[in-house]
C-alpha cells in the first residue's frame, strides 16, 4: 500500500515537474521571441489594396497582377456553410481554442521529433495561419512555428472570432490566381458566395491545403475526394444533415474555368511593365495601388500578336502534321477516376471507405451527355476546361475520324465537323490517320464558323514595332503565345541578325564619304585567313558572283561577298565605332569581317530601334514603353513617374535642344549621321522593295514603305525589318533551339512584317520624307558608278551628297575624234562605230 502511494505521488510530482517546465517553456519562448514580433494591432485596420494595372497608353487594360485578384468579404457576408466548411477543412476546434490547439500541436512536434527540426505540415489553426500569411514569411522552420504560435496567441487577445475568419477568407490562395472565397467563387462557378451549393462550398474550402492538387479544373479526380471528406467530416461534426450530406457527396463537379478578360492582349509587355514595377517598388508593386500606362497602341498591338500569330502557323502549315497532344483519353470521369493516383490523399482516404465510395458515385452523376455523342464525356469536357487555348488555338477532342472528315468535341460542348479542305495540309490519305478517338488537337474556329486543324508551332518568332519620332514601342508581341511560353524573344532572344545588319555597314561607308551608292565593289570569291586551321570561304547566298557591281542592287539584292569588301575597305575599329552610335553594344558585335554577314548576336527589340533611327533621319532614339505610372483611384490619384524620352526633330534648327510635340516639351536627340547619308540608305532600301529580296512587300502597294530581309547560317533565323516615317518594324522567326527552320528571311518573316505593316497603316497617307538640301541626282555609268559630263548620252540617275561626289568618267577616245565624228562628250567607241 505505502509503495502504491509512493509511485502515485511520484507521478503527480512527474506530471507537475513536467507541467511546469512546460509553462516554464511557453514563458521562456515568449520572453526570447516577443521582441521581434510584429504588432498583431496592425491588422484591426489591415487594408487589402488594390492591384497593379498595366493599361495602353489609350487607358485600356492588358494586365493585372497582385494578391487582390480578390473580391472582399466580411464575416457576416460568409454563408454559414462555407464557415462550417472550412472550420470542418482546416481547423474543428476553431470556435472553442484560444488560438492555437494542444492536438494540432502535438501532432507537429512528433512530426518535428521524425524530421530533424523541419515541419513540414499539421499543427496550424485558422490563426495561426492569418499569423503567418499576414506577418510572418512562409519558410518552414521550428523557430517560425513557436512565433507563429505566439502571435496566434496574442491575435486571439485584440481580434475576436470572426475578425480572424474575415482574415483568413480573403487572404488564401486558392487556385487559378484567385485570392479569397468570394474571388474563388467568382472564378469557378461564376456565382456569389450566398449562390453556392453546399457541395460547391466544400469544393472551395477544399483547396487551402494544396490549391493545384485539389483544383476541381486541373485534378477534378482529386479534387472530388478532397471534397467528400470535408463533406464527411461536416456530418460527423454535426453541421450537416444525413440527407444533405447524401445528396452534396453525389453532386457532379459544376466547376468551369471563368477568367477575368483584358482588354487587350499585350500579355509580353504587361509582363515587361509587372519586372519594371518590382525593381521600382519591390512587392508594395502588388499592393500599393499602382497604374501603369504604357506607350503601346490599342488598335496596333492586336495587330502585332495576330500578324505573327498567323505567320507562325503558316510556316507549320507548310512543315507538315506532327501528331495529336494527348491521345487515348478516358470519356468518362469513372474510367479517369479509376486511374487517377491517389499519393497525397491518404488522410482523407484512411478516414472512412465511405470516401472513395462517395466519391465514385459523385463521377457517375457527373456524366455529361453531349448531343452527337453517345455515352459519357464527363472527363473529355474536364480535359477540355482545364486545358488553355493558345491564342487562337482552340483544345478539341475528337470524337471520330471517318475517311476525309472529322468530328471534335470543343469546350464548349458543341460537336463540330472539320472538313477535308482544313485538314488536308497535313499530307495524309485520310482523317483516320491524322487523328483517333480520345486525341486532345487545336483547331482554328474562323469567323465563319468552320473549323481548320492546327497544332501548336514549332517555330517561334517575335515582332517589335515603334514610333520613329519618339523611340516609343507601340506594339510588341515576344512569342506565339504568352500562355505557351512566358520567353520574350523581343528582348530575351539573342539571335544572329543575318542581312537586316547590312544597311548600317553600307550606311558607315556613305556617311563619310569613302563610299557612295554607285561605288563599284567586286562580288568575287573572299578567301580569309582568320587565324584558325581553316581558310574563312564565304559566299553568297545563291552561290553564284555577279562580278564588278554597284553598292545600289548589291543591297538590294544582298550580296555577302560585296558588303565584307565594304567592311574590309572601311576596317573593322572606325565601323564598330560608328554601329555603337545605333545603341548596338560592341561586346555584341564581333570583331571580325563576319560582322559584314550579320553574325552579331541581336535582339529584335536592337534592331528595331537601329532601323527607327533610320527612319527618323538619323536621332539616336532609344525604346521605351512606359508612359506613366499613377498610384491611386481614378479620382485621388498621384503620379509618380512620368517618362522624358529624347526626340527627333528633322525641322529643328542647328543647335535647338527641345521641341514641343502634343503639347510636351521634349529633349532633341543627337543626330548620329548625317541627313543626306541616312536619305540615301534609304533610297537603296527602297530598292529592296522594288527589285530585290523584299519584292513581296509591293503588294501593299506603297510607296513609303522600305526594308530589309535577313537570313542566317543553315536557315535558323528569318528576319525582315523595314519601316516608314511612321512605323518602324522588325520581324524575326526562329526555333528557340537553335535548329534550322529551312526557310529565308523572305519566306517566313515578310509575310508577317507585310501583314502588320498592311493593317497598321491602312488608310494613313504615305510619309516620305522631303529631300536634303544636300543630296542631289547625278547621272553615272552603270559599270563604273563614276559620273557622266553634261550632254554625254545613256547612264542612270544616282542620289549622291554633294560633298563626295564620284569622279567623271575618263575618255577613252581623243576630242579630235570625237569631234570629227560629231559624237562629242561620249567618250565611248560604241558611240562612234
């Protein structure tokens, strides 16, 4: 009997030693923490700001990022279903502990115990979650834990219940960039919170554990499990009836993806503007309320992103069919459940077998029927919903091939027939060989509504256009599509520029006078000792050499071997020296002849902006694309930058340093090359136009627009860039690995360029600009470029700067014969004989 009470009393003295060096614990952690806590006060008055917002320079939107892709709510705004559900979700004792549940708790110091000091999940209440959303980091440390937990302490002591709720419903993530339950109702089912079923509330408040896992878009197999528990757990709670319950487990999935639309879709530059804001103001960006308005044109840009979009899947056209995206998948969403792994879902599975039961019988009343399709395609429109169109490209499924037809189930649950004429690119006997049944395709759905077979295109590409005048970027799309990849190739991708790059080594010799447009260069075979085990051979595109030429059809017909004579005679320091002065960066450039060929890595944004330079006279403008940014409402706003870009001005007077454009006053840019140099360049790319590579452009049948094509080695980027007064436009086509696309300059990028610049200036009156004082036509003989006297017959008409005019033809004859054969001032014995 004494040793019974003994070992009782050593228990009780174990329990209150150990009780005390709890408390003494708790009051130790506290003591060592709560200096570098944050004041919980802060959020009586938390204030969830507003977006950032990108806008055209026109006002009209094309972007918007930040946490409050949100809809606010408060506690008296929640239906109590959703409240039940999520406390039944994340946190049961939520109403009854003082922030922070001794169960959950001990549950992660287990954990903590198994994993070496990491907690990886469990433990957290509804407070101790606004704690860590609201004033902590994310970093999953013990150290986190215990101040995670102190703050839920204290948060308890200056917020009630339902002020900590009201917290925590507009701050999670729940999926597909909506934050708060109002947000992610408007985002899945189109419906204010009060509109929710019970089952659709369940489904929300399932997704705070893992919002891609659980999403009913991206795993609706998933997410129908997920939901079936807290469904579960609310009757076994007692917050729900044994009939609600019965009836909320079999409801079908109702999710649909409804996105909030930009105006326009500029996706790359609201991107380009989203990095600017948060080197400016770091993650306030998000929060603070922030306007951008950029310098892009509203009517432009569609333009751009559909000009390129077409070209793009034009040239795939044209490379043949390679298969369907997905193949063999499930129609219904019991086949699909049957195979859906089920790693991550163990808690809610190991709760009852009435789990995946419910949850089975929840896909067999999702069925959908569609009509023109028998049986159940409740998994072929889930495909379809949560699979993203990439701009044009539209997700079909198909449904049957038959012969020369084809019939595909889109996402909006209508059958649509593809005809053999939409198909028929792909170069296949039949639609059964392009496609079976179960295949995931992108089709094109044309304004008519018929349907055309695509895919998504191997070849990238990119299109920058801007206002020669201002350096202003007015349209820019960086890829085919921002949704298929987030790499801008208009200012990302490095690419050899090829002969888009050949005017400015023609330009630096004309500038100073070395060189004119009827200067006769040798278009022979270069053999170059660059200094490796190999002989440096280039040759023309054509593989052919014309001979002695004038630098006028060498340009416009592109001629390799001539242009590396040019740079040759003008040397390599005084030609980097002067490309500098167009913002082309001399660590990009190489210092050999192969500069002559294009071979400087370049961006097309680079390029763009050399030829506006050209475009405008010759002022070094340089891109932008932020107009101004406001912080604000519409009606208190403040504007905290505002952009003061240097201009051109061909009217201003030597010496002017501003001018007034719009009611703005400007800074002139510096003029880098001389007037009558740049008017030239610009007559011989006209030439382009008219006679050489870039004739294709002639029917847009203007006479203002001129440019360049330019190809690269093996074929693996195509360019054009041209402009006129008012556009200045580069188009590139390339495979971001590198590979060939087996196509020249004119081939895939001039289509594009053609298309943009067509609807782009449609309607506007043509801009060529007036002639120098200093440039003046001078007759030549075509074989030799030198000038021809006054009353000699025959010859062309060359634009020359009066300074550096070419020299006279000699004689070939002496006067007296000429005299005596009446041919005087011919110089030439055809003329006589």
């Amino acid at each position: 009997m004494k040793s019974l009470r003994t070992l009782i009393l050593s228990l009780v003295f174990m329990l209150v030693a150990l009780g005390g060096a709890t408390v003494l614990a708790t009051i130790g952690a506290a003591l060592y923490f709560s200096p570098g806590l944050p004041d919980v006060r802060q959020l009586e008055n938390f204030d969830l700001h507003t977006p950032l917002r990108i806008y055209t320079r026109d006002g009209q939107l094309i972007g918007e990022y930040g946490e409050e892709r949100r809809i606010p709510v408060d506690f008296q705004d929640i239906p109590e279903p959703l409240v039940n559900a999520l406390v039944a979700a994340e946190d049961q004792h939520y109403f009854e502990h003082p922030g922070v549940d001794p169960r959950g708790l001990l549950r992660a110091a287990i954990e903590l115990a198994q994993s070496g000091g990491t907690i990886q999940s469990g433990g957290s209440t509804i407070t101790m979650q606004v704690a860590r959303n609201y004033l902590l980091t994310l970093d999953q440390t013990f150290t986190r834990k215990i101040r995670e937990i102190l703050l839920a302490l204290q948060m308890e002591q200056v917020l009630n219940k339902q002020e900590i709720l009201s917290l925590y419903v507009n701050k999670i993530f729940l999926g597909h960039r909506s934050y708060g339950i109002a947000a992610a109702a408007k985002t899945y089912y189109d419906q204010p919170l009060d509109a929710l079923t019970l089952a659709e509330a369940a489904m929300i408040a399932g997704l705070p554990k893992a919002p891609s896992a659980f999403n009913p878009l991206s795993n609706p197999e998933r997410s129908l499990i997920r939901r079936n528990w807290i469904l579960f757990r609310m009757r076994e709670l007692g917050f729900i009836a044994p009939d609600a319950y019965q009836k909320a487990v079999k409801a079908p999935i109702t999710a649909k993806r409804h996105a909030t639309q930009n105006d326009v879709e500029a996706a790359y530059v609201a991107e380009m503007a989203r990095q600017y804001a948060i080197e400016q103001f770091g993650d306030e960006a998000y929060t603070g309320g922030y306007h951008i308005y950029t310098t892009l044109d509203s009517k432009l840009q569609p333009f751009a992103r559909d000009a390129l979009a077409e070209g793009l899947l034009a040239y795939d056209r044209r490379h043949g069919w390679r298969g369907p995206e997905q193949s063999d998948i499930d129609a219904s969403l019991v086949e699909a459940q049957e195979k859906t792994a089920t790693k991550g879902l163990e808690e809610e599975l190991s709760e009852s077998p009435e789990i995946r039961k419910t949850a089975r019988e929840a896909a067999e009343r999702s069925q959908t029927e569609v009509e023109g399709i028998e049986g159940d395609v409740s998994n072929w429109v889930q495909v379809l919903q949560r699979t993203p169109s990439y701009g044009v490209l539209t997700p079909a499924i198909v449904v049957g091939s038959n012969e020369r037809e084809m019939r595909v189930l889109t996402g909006d649950e209508k059958v649509h027939t593809l005809n053999w004429e939409g198909m028929k690119w792909t170069r296949k006997g039949n639609a059964g060989q392009i496609a079976s049944r179960g295949d995931l395709i992108r089709v094109v759905i044309d304004d008519d509504d018929t349907l055309r077979l695509s895919q998504r295109p191997e070849a990238e590409g990119a299109l920058v256009a801007q206002e020669p005048r201002t350096g202003a970027i007015i349209a820019l799309q960086g890829g085919f599509n921002f949704n298929a990849s987030k790499f801008n190739r208009a200012i990302q991708a490095r690419r050899q520029s090829g002969s888009i790059f050949k005017p400015f080594i023609y330009l630096a010799a004309i500038n100073n006078g070395e060189m004119n447009a009827a200067s006769v260069v040798n278009d022979a075979p270069v053999v170059i000792n660059d200094g490796s085990d190999t002989l440096w051979r280039p040759v023309n595109s054509s593989n052919d050499f014309n001979g002695p030429m004038r630098l006028r059809p060498a340009l416009a017909h592109s001629r390799n071997l001539v242009t590396i004579r040019i740079l040759q005679s003008m040397g390599l320091g005084y030609t980097i020296g002067f490309l500098e002065r167009f913002g082309f960066n001399p660590d990009h450039l190489p210092h050999g002849l192969s500069l002559a060929l294009g071979s400087a890595s370049l961006t097309p944004l680079e390029m763009t902006n050399a030829y506006a330079i050209l475009a405008n006279g010759g002022f070094k403008v340089s891109p932008w694309y932020i107009k101004r940014i406001v912080r604000g409402d519409e009606t208190d706003n403040v504007e905290v930058y505002k952009a003061e870009p240097e201009v051109a001005c061909r009217g201003c007077a030597d010496g002017q340093d501003s001018v007034d454009i719009d009611g703005e006053t400007y800074t002139v840019a510096q003029r880098i090359a001389d007037p009558e140099a740049i008017y030239i360049i610009r007559d011989m790319l006209r030439e382009v136009i008219e006679r050489g590579t870039g004739r294709a452009a002639l029917t847009l049948e203007r006479g203002d627009i001129v440019g360049k094509t330019g190809t690269t080695n093996a074929r693996r980027d195509a360019w054009f860039a041209g402009f006129n007064d008012d556009i200045a436009t580069a188009v590139w086509v390339g495979k971001d690995s590198n590979q060939t696309i087996s196509e020249y300059g004119a081939q895939a990028a001039l289509p594009i360029w053609k298309d943009f610049l067509g609807n782009a200036l449609e309607g506007t009156p043509e801009a060529w600009p007036d002639q120098p004082e200093g440039v003046i036509s001078v007759r030549v003989d075509p074989d030799t470029g030198l000038r021809l006297r006054s009353g000699q017959p025959g010859g062309i008409s060359e634009l020359f700067d009066a300074e550096y005019l070419p020299g006279y033809q000699p004689r070939r004859i002496s006067r007296e014969l000429e005299e005596v054969s009446g041919s005087q001032g011919s110089g030439t014995a055809e003329s006589i004989f």
